[in-house]
C-alpha cells in the first residue's frame, strides 16, 4: 500500500469516528461538517482508484 493509499484511509477512519461523536452528542453543525469532509475524502479516493471499505454507517443513517 502506497502513502496516499494509506494516509486517505486512516484520514476517512478519523472522520468517520469524529462524524460519529458529532452525532452522539447531539452537534448537529459539526456532523454536517464532518459529512462533508468524509464525502470529500471518499470522492477523492475514488478519484484515484482507492477502494473504501464501506464502515458501519453514522449511527444517525
């Protein structure tokens, strides 16, 4: 696995952990952010052929 590879996922698993948080206590704002990021982050992947594992969806899906 190449840097990029494994630097966009760790940065999709922090995201997808921070929007969970975001979800459980209650900050509507700040899940919407980071949806976008983890929408941004996965689209980039994509981009470059990264294959994303799809994780348990945000409590809230």
């Amino acid at each position: 696995m190449d840097a990029f590879t494994a630097g966009i996922l760790q940065r999709i698993r922090k995201t997808e952990q921070d929007l969970n948080r975001a979800l459980e206590s209650g900050d509507d704002f700040l899940a919407e952010v980071e949806q976008s990021e983890l929408d941004d982050l996965r689209r980039l992947a994509a981009e470059h052929g990264v294959k994303v594992a799809e994780e348990a969806l945000p409590k809230s899906a």
